[in-house]
C-alpha cells in the first residue's frame, strides 16, 4: 500500500506557521518593508524632488550651461546610487538563501540561512527553512524504516547461516572425520585436506552471521560488544586498540547502541580495506554535562586519510543511522595523519547526567 499524504493538511500548516511568524514579527517590533515599496518610495522621492525643482526656480537653458549639466548629472547619479543600495540590501538575503542551497544535504544537518531582508525574501527563506525541517525529518523517518527493515534481513540471514549453512558444514566435517579413519593411508592426506577446508569455511560462515547480527551486543552489552569488535579487527597487519570504560557509560536505547555499533563496525572495516592503517584505536567515552551529556565513539586510524575521495555508501550509510537517533557525526584528518570517525548521540530525553550527578531531595 503507498502512503497518503493529505494535502490540505500541509496548507493549513504552512498557513498556521506564516500565520505564528508574522505575530512573532509583530511582537518583536520588527517591520519587514517589501522590496517593490523600497524602490517605488526610493524613485518616487527623485521625481518628486525633480518635479519641485522644475517648478521652482531653477531653470534649464538652451544650450545647457556647465552647471546645469553638472546638477542634473549629480541628481541621475544620486539617484541611480540611491537604487542600487536598494537593491543591494533587498538581494542580498537572496544571494545567501542561494549559497545555501547550493550546499544543502539532507544528510547533514547544518545551520538555516538567517532570515532577515526584505518581506518577500524573508518570507521566502522561512519558507525554504520549514521546507528543509520537513524534508530531514521525512528522510530520517524513511531511512528509520529502511534499517529497520534492513536489521531484520540482517538477522534472518544470519540465522539461516547458522542453522542451515552451519549445520550442513558440520555433519560434512563429521562425515569426513568418519571418512578419515577408514581410508587408505595415500588418501588420508587428501580427506585432512578437505577437512580443513570445510573448516574453515564453517568459521567463516560463523564470523559472517555474528557480523550480521551481533548477538554479544543483546547479551552483554554495548562495551563488551564493542571490545570484541576490537579483538575480531586485530589480525595480520592492523592492531585496534579500544579505550571503552563500560561502567561509566550513560544508559542508551536500544536503537542508539546498535547506531553505536554500526558505526564503529563501518568505520574499522573502512580502515581495514581502505586506509592502509597499521594501527587503530576505539575509544567510547561519556560526555560531560557542558557538553550535552550522552556518549561519543571514536574510530581513529593512521592511514591515508579521506584525501579528495567522495563519500562512499559506507560513509552515506553511517551518516543516515546518525540521522536517525539525532546524533552528529564527523569525518575529519587525525593527529599526525589518517581520519577520526566522530558520532555523538545526545542523552536520552529526561536522562540528563546533569539531573545523575545533582543533589538528591
């Protein structure tokens, strides 16, 4: 089934919102001139002030003298000056408005053009503001519901990985076990071989389904979910360190952990594959009440760093669970060389470490 959207609701919202705007104007005092009166009072003045003058006692002759030419080409100018400042301050906002357009992405929330200018500009920015609030809370709405959906694919394939995947592989490493022990002494090697081989893949088909879904993070926790993604990253040639003191972390949804962990697995399979790294570090501290409260991840690497490179759908993906639980993330060149992956998920609502740490009543 699609979605309905109602359309006479949108109108009356937007209708309800200029409506709050313009009260709120009032009752601060400020009073938005539009930009056609702004030039219309700025044209009027000259022909008005030409008009009296040509009424008045100063006359032009024929020829035109030196100095009647010089007034009236002070007055074209003043005048032409006098438009051009008008249309200066009265496009301004427009120019700005346009620059932030230019540079708007949905996945990463930045700060709204001021909305000042002329009635028709300021009318017009509020407008492209309220319409940029709706478009990122629609697109968190819908990437909410896709990884939502995506989870659940996640762990109904880890599950038939496990159940029958596994399974199979291990009745076939039993039947060569079996196979083994009966074999001729020339074909021995050949069935340890194939032993191995299935071996391996059967670890192999475990490590993907805990990828796919951690069950460590279900069942113990975020830190020691976190610290065993460190321990699966560290093979031959990449060291990850991990900085997680789990009993002084804030207590988190479910949704934001699993964002936690999403990130900090795409951000060490990143370094794994792409940066060159020979070393990383994970670290997950609680933020201080100045700050917000809530808890920052860091995944830093000693690699090559983003360079020029455009993002790629793993950092787009990060980016859109950050999106969901209103937290703010950051690509940005590490300390001495590589890239810092930088989320910071805000403390729950009414679970402020500030209102933790205040006195009891």
């Amino acid at each position: 089934m699609g979605v309905v959207t109602d359309i006479r609701s949108r109108s009356r919202s937007a209708k309800l919102a200029a409506g709050v705007s313009c009260e709120q104007a009032g009752r601060s005092g400020k009073r938005n001139v539009s930009l056609f009166w702004r030039i219309f009072s700025l044209n009027a003045a000259g022909l008005v002030v030409a008009t009296a003058l040509l009424l008045g006692p100063v006359t032009v002759s024929t020829p035109v003298l030196a100095g009647e030419a010089l007034v009236l080409l002070a007055g074209l100018a003043a005048l032409l000056a006098g438009n051009a400042v008008v249309l200066r301050i009265g496009l301004t906002p427009l120019h700005r408005l346009g620059r932030s357009m230019s540079t708007a992405d949905l996945l990463v929330p930045g700060t709204r053009p001021e909305v000042s200018g002329p009635a028709e500009a300021a009318q017009l920015i509020e407008t492209y503001n309220t319409m940029l609030d709706r478009l990122q809370a629609e697109r968190a709405a819908g990437a909410g519901r896709a990884l939502q959906a995506q989870e659940r694919e996640r762990h109904r394939i880890a599950r038939e990985l496990h159940d029958e995947v596994g399974q199979t592989l291990t009745a076939v490493l039993l039947q060569l076990k079996r196979v083994a022990d009966r074999v001729p002494g020339e074909l021995r090697e050949e069935v340890t071989l194939a032993q191995e081989a299935t071996r391996a893949g059967l670890d192999e088909i475990r490590r993907i389904a805990r990828r796919l879904r951690p069950g460590v993070l279900e069942e113990l926790g975020l830190a020691s979910a976190l610290r065993s993604l460190a321990a699966e990253f560290t093979h031959h040639g990449l060291t990850v360190q991990h900085h997680i003191p789990g009993d002084l972390l804030p207590p988190l949804a479910p949704e934001a952990e699993l964002v936690l962990y999403r990130v900090a697995q795409e951000g060490l399979t990143n370094t794994a594959r792409h940066a060159g790294a020979d070393r990383a570090r994970l670290t997950l501290r609680p933020l201080p009440p100045p700050e917000g409260g809530g808890v920052e991840l860091l995944v830093r690497d000693n690699g090559t760093g983003l360079g020029a490179a455009t993002e790629g759908a793993g950092i787009r993906g990060m980016r859109e669970r950050a999106l969901l639980i209103g937290a703010e993330i950051h690509f940005e060149p590490a300390p001495g060389g590589g890239t810092d992956v930088r989320l910071r998920v805000p403390a729950p609502p009414g679970d402020r470490s500030a209102d933790r740490t205040g006195g009891s009543p």
